[in-house]
C-alpha cells in the first residue's frame, strides 16, 4: 500500500517499514524520565478552576464533563461518593 500511495519502489516501503517498527519496538510507550508524575491536587484543582469559569461563562455542555472528572479525580484519591453509598441505605 505505501508502495502505491507514496509512488516508492517495494523495496524502499519494505525497509521505511522496517525502520518504523524498529522505533517502535524501541518506544517504552510510557513517562520519560525527565516528565513529572500527575499530581491529583493539582489537577483537582485546575478541573475545579475550569468548572468555575464555566459556570461563569454558562457554557451549559462542559459543565458535566467537567464535574464527571473531578469526581474521577477524587475516586484516584480514595473519596467515595455520596450517590455510590445512598442506595444501600434504601430498603426496597
């Protein structure tokens, strides 16, 4: 296919081919060594900064995504949420 797409002779696809699977076999696909760790706190409180300018603006739409990560964040700190617990406390 890149042979077509690109115009480029079969062996030349063959080895673009191979040069990209041997970066990504040599890709850890995680953090480098230099990039810091995500810290909870901190993004809670930027989802919190966010939530509050959309309140501020109206922005009607971003409003639930913006309140469904922070309680993503919280459960990542160990909080449980008050919806979780309430339907064990009915008797149906």
């Amino acid at each position: 296919m890149i042979q077509a797409k690109f115009g480029v002779s079969r062996s030349t696809a063959y080895d673009d081919l191979r040069i990209a699977q041997a970066e990504v076999d040599a890709s850890d696909d995680g953090l480098a060594s230099d990039e810091p760790t995500v810290c909870p706190e901190t993004l809670q409180a930027q989802l919190v900064h966010s939530l509050d300018k959309a309140f501020a603006t109206d922005s009607f739409k971003e409003i639930p995504k913006l309140i469904k990560a922070l309680d993503e964040v919280k459960r990542w700190q160990g909080y449980a949420l008050q919806a979780e617990g309430a339907s064990d406390h009915l008797n149906c």
